[in-house]
C-alpha cells in the first residue's frame, strides 16, 4: 500500500502564538521520525509584514493573507490528493470547508475565544468581528472528522457548543505532550545558563510565572499573591514570556515589590528549562486554559507546581501540584511558605516527576497516528 502525504496547516506567524508554531513542528518531527510522510504549510507573510502601519491595520492585511492568499497554496496542495489533513489549531478550523473529499482532523485546544465569542464569560471578550470569526470557527469545526481535544475540560466544551451533524463527526481527547525534553539539570548548567541574566539573583530563591499577560492569566493575582509571601521568602518573583504590561509594573510599585521583579521576554527552551530546575515553584493561578504547558514543563524538570484548580489544570497537574481555586490567594500563599521546608519541596518535586511522565511526545503521537489510520488507513 502506497503512503500518502499527511497535511498539517499551521498559524500564520506573525500572530505569534508561539506555543501553536511549537505544536504543529513538534508534530511534523513526531511523524516523520515514524516514517510518516508529513508537511506543514501555514499561511504565507504577505501583506501582514506590514506592521509599521500599525497594529489594526496589520490584522486586517493579515485577513487578506490568512482567508485569500492561503486559500490559493490550500488548493494547490489539496491537487495532489493527500491523505488526509491535520489542522494543528482549531483557531484555522475555518479551512476544513475547503477541503472536500480529503479527511480532516481538528486539534482543538480550547473554546475560550469562542466560548467569550458566544458571550460566555471565559476573559476572552469579543468585538463584533471577532463574533462573527467564532462563529466561523464553529462551523469548520462542524465540518471536521475527528476533532482531537487536549483534555477533557476542552472534549466537554466542544460536545456542548458543536453538536455533532451526523455519526461522521467524533470528538476524542489526546493529551498535549512535552515539546521540548524537559528534565532535571546539574546544578552547574543551570547556573551557566542563568548566568546571563545579572538581574537574577542565584544564590537566592525565585518564584517562576510563565505565559503572557492575558486577563485569563492573572498575573494581577500572581503580584498580590508574592507580594504577602516575598519578604518571608526573601525571594524574587520571574515573569517569563511577555513583557509586564505598565499597568502590572504601576501595580508592582503600589505593592513595593518592583525592586524583587526579573522579566525575561521570550525565553527559549533552554532558558526556561534552567528556570523550572533552579525555580522555588511555579505559580500559576490561571483562570481559564485550554491545557496548561508550564505545569508540565515544570513537572519535569522536578520544580513544584502551585497551580489553579480550574478548568483543566487539576487533570494535567494530577496529585503532582498544590491546587487552589484562583481567587484563593492566601491559600496560594501558604503553600508557597511550605515550599520553604526542604522536606516539603522534595516531598513535591517527587509528586511533580511522577505525574511528568504521563506526558511523552511518542505517546501523543502514536495517539494521533491510530486516529490517521481510522481515516486513511495509507497513513
């Protein structure tokens, strides 16, 4: 049986949703690394370089690149008959209306902007266009095959708001892998990496927040929480992703811990890698997630987890992390102050490289090819 080509479409990149482009290549190397024939194409840059004309005005061009020039490559591949399509991000889902006689998979990661697009309260709100861009995605969802959910809070969002059309539609959960070998370091490497970054004080602890500064995130909380711990620790508090907002800076201030806050913008794999083994703890008391990737990052790297109870976070941290619901800030607080007795930590940096290992790259793809194969057994 000849093998066919397995289409994957990914972001378009100046939407930099880093952890989306990490996705769909860390597909890409899974499946080739099987023998699978596989392909990324994505929308192309044209129109949406444009940035220097402003933040607006490059959104709309980038419409033009995502909706009408992509369409064009989209009909090019779809000629030479692939054996089926993979959209990485159900944010694209819109382009399985395009794809007639090909199978389509659908990872979905979560409904946040859909369910804020439908007027659900996820700190995701929407503006009249972006109602109507969910509603899109909505019904290219519908035209989906299999939709592949990375956990079960997203299955159930996805069960409630697409209801299937017919027996054609399945909706199944394959949970996120590692997309980076995260482990524990020597503390040598750890400190070599780190060494760049003279604001960080490494014979001292430091609380570790990765993401950006999205409502859902609450790094308002995250200052309010380390501001009521930080002077017992002695600590300083790590924003790794995006840059502090100035109001989150002005909130630092209000609270007088702005002299103990590191940020390190777009940190790579590796610099994150040494944060997690050399970190007090993550804190992350998100709101609202689709999946939750630092819990895991964290996990394995042994850094313990003092997360959010809410959606699917209490799934992914499994009995490896300290769970509160997101407004308990005093209970955040003093499971940070317990991360201070060694006893503790260690006890908690065992529970965290146990649940870790539930997450492997090999067995989220293997997961993903069984479902190829119930499409299109040449897969």
């Amino acid at each position: 049986m000849v093998k066919r080509m397995v289409l994957l479409i990914g972001n378009y990149a100046p939407d930099r949703w880093q952890s989306m482009l990490r996705f769909d290549q860390m597909m890409l190397r899974g499946l080739r690394d099987c023998g699978v024939a596989a392909e990324v194409i994505r929308p192309p840059t044209v129109l949406g370089k444009f940035q220097m004309l402003g933040a607006t005005v490059a959104k709309w061009l980038g419409y033009i690149d995502k909706f009408l020039f992509f369409r064009w490559q989209l009909r090019r591949k779809l000629a030479k008959r692939p054996a089926l399509v993979h959209i990485c991000d159900h944010s694209n889902s819109m382009y399985a209306m395009s794809c007639k006689g090909v199978p389509v998979l659908t990872t979905c990661h979560d409904m946040l902007a859909v369910r804020g697009g439908l007027g659900e309260e996820t700190d995701c709100p929407a503006s009249f266009t972006g109602r109507m861009l969910q509603r899109w995605i909505l019904r290219g969802l519908r035209r989906a095959d299999i939709v592949a959910c990375v956990s079960r809070a997203t299955a159930d969002d996805v069960r409630r708001l697409v209801p299937a059309q017919s027996d054609r539609l399945r909706i199944t959960v394959v949970e996120m892998g590692l997309n980076y070998p995260y482990q524990r370091l020597k503390r040598e490497i750890v400190d070599e990496r780190l060494s760049r970054f003279p604001q960080l004080n490494l014979n001292g602890r430091f609380i570790l927040h990765v993401g950006s500064n999205l409502r859902r995130k609450n790094r308002e909380g995250i200052l309010r929480i380390f501001a009521k711990c930080a002077d017992a620790l002695d600590a300083q508090m790590v924003f790794a992703g995006d840059a502090l907002s100035d109001s989150l800076r002005a909130q630092a201030r209000d609270l007088h811990i702005e002299h103990r806050i590191v940020e390190i913008v777009n940190a790579s794999n590796e610099v994150l890698e040494a944060l997690y083994n050399r970190a007090h703890a993550l804190l992350y008391p998100s709101r609202f997630e689709g999946f939750g990737w630092p819990i895991i990052e964290a996990q394995a790297c042994g850094c313990p987890v003092v997360c959010s109870s809410a959606g699917p976070m209490a799934d992914v941290a499994g009995a490896g992390a300290l769970l509160h619901e997101p407004d308990d800030e005093e209970g955040f607080v003093a499971d940070l102050l317990r991360l201070a007795d060694p006893e503790e930590r260690r006890r908690w940096t065992a529970k965290a490289l146990e649940n870790a290992r539930r997450f492997s790259a090999a067995r989220m793809i293997s997961e993903y090819r069984e479902l190829y194969r119930s499409l299109a057994p040449a897969c």
